[in-house]
C-alpha cells in the first residue's frame, strides 16, 4: 500500500497519498428566494458564501487501498475533514462535510486492482 498523509484527514484518520492536480471548487449557496423576475434579471440572495468541494483522483488503486479509503467513509452521512488553509498552509482547518459522489473500476479481480478512482467531499 502507497503511503497516507496527515494533510488531509477524515474524522482524525489520514488518506492514502492522493494523485497530483487535486481539484478545488469554491461556490456560493443561494437561497430558495433566488430567481428571476418577469423581465428575466437575476434577484440573487445568497445563503452561505465560500462553500468548498475537493475532488481526489488515483489512477491506480490497489484493493487494499480501496477498502482503507472505502472505510474512511463507511456508515458516515458526514465526517469532520482536515485540510490545509487556502490563505496559509502550514495551518489547517477542520469543517463538517459530506462524500457527495464517488467512482471506481474493478480493473482486474485476480490481481486486485482498481483505477480511475475518485470521490467529492463537499463542506455542509
């Protein structure tokens, strides 16, 4: 098994070491108020500002890193995620979140490997 870092942790357990080019996205939630008028202008009304997602990719999985990663994850409908700051990263910052989606494919039963895989994790 490739190793883990402490960088980015899943309820105080770390993650196996994720392949480069980890993905951030930064949205803004709206409120259910939001929408269009008759003369098709925006009235924008946000609720929350700065949510983050991360989207963690391996190209190659072996079996026994899926199930360490797969049982990060197990039973919990939302876990604290450690991760570092965006604007400092020697410090981190912990938040509630949610795996929202997660794929895989079982490239080879006899020798174990998966790849291509990849899951969100997206602040509550």
């Amino acid at each position: 098994m490739r190793g883990t870092t402490d960088l980015f942790l899943i309820d105080g357990q770390s993650i196996v070491v994720p392949d480069s080019n980890l993905k951030l996205q930064v949205n803004d939630l709206e409120s259910s108020d939001s929408g269009r008028d008759e003369s098709a202008f925006l009235h924008r009304f946000v609720a929350r500002q700065g949510v983050g997602k991360w989207t963690f990719s391996y190209g190659e999985i072996t079996a026994e890193e899926y199930a360490y990663m797969e049982a990060l994850f197990a039973g919990k409908d939302t876990f604290v995620f450690t991760r570092p700051s965006l604007a400092d990263s020697t410090v981190s910052v912990a938040s509630k979140c949610y795996r929202s989606k997660h794929q895989t494919q079982w490239r080879n039963a006899v020798t174990g490997q998966f790849g291509k895989y990849q899951f969100d994790i997206t602040e509550c």
